[in-house]
C-alpha cells in the first residue's frame, strides 16, 4: 500500500467508529439512535483519500513586513536645462 501525501500541516489520524454492545441494542432498530456525525465521516473520508488538506499548522516563510526602499533617478526631459550635469 502507498503512503498518503501530505497535503497540510497536520497528520491524518484514524478514529474508531462508535457501536452497540449486544446488551446495549434496543429490540427493534427504529428505537435505535444515530450515533456520530454524517458531515465528519465525510470530511474524514476526504482527508482520508487526498482530497481535502488536513488542517494543523505549517511552517510559512514569514515575509518581512517592511520592504526594502529602492532610490531611481529619474531624468525627465523638464529637469535638462543649459548647464545641468545630467548629459
């Protein structure tokens, strides 16, 4: 079997499904409760299969917060006069 790819920041762990003891059971199954949560075994099916990231954190390069100013000399034709030094 192949290994599951990591797709997000925390890993994938299986959980045991909930059931009945046999002295736990009621006499018919209409008496008998849901147990779990239809929209969590689905997103664990996700996650199971690669479809979904699992949550959890991720080491970011952290971006600097302040960027680097650049100096541009700009050399507009308004600023060429007799006598400047920009030729």
């Amino acid at each position: 079997m192949t290994s599951r790819q990591k797709l997000g920041g925390g890993e994938f762990k299986d959980e045991e499904e909930p059931f009945l003891l046999q002295e736990e059971l009621p006499d018919s199954l209409r008496k008998l409760k849901p147990q779990g949560h239809v929209l969590n075994d689905r997103l664990a099916s996700l996650q199971k299969r690669n479809i979904l990231p699992i949550g959890g954190s991720k080491n970011k390069n952290k971006l600097k917060t302040k960027l680097k100013r650049k100096f541009v000399e700009k050399r507009l034709v308004q600023d060429v006069k007799k006598g400047s030094r920009v030729m």
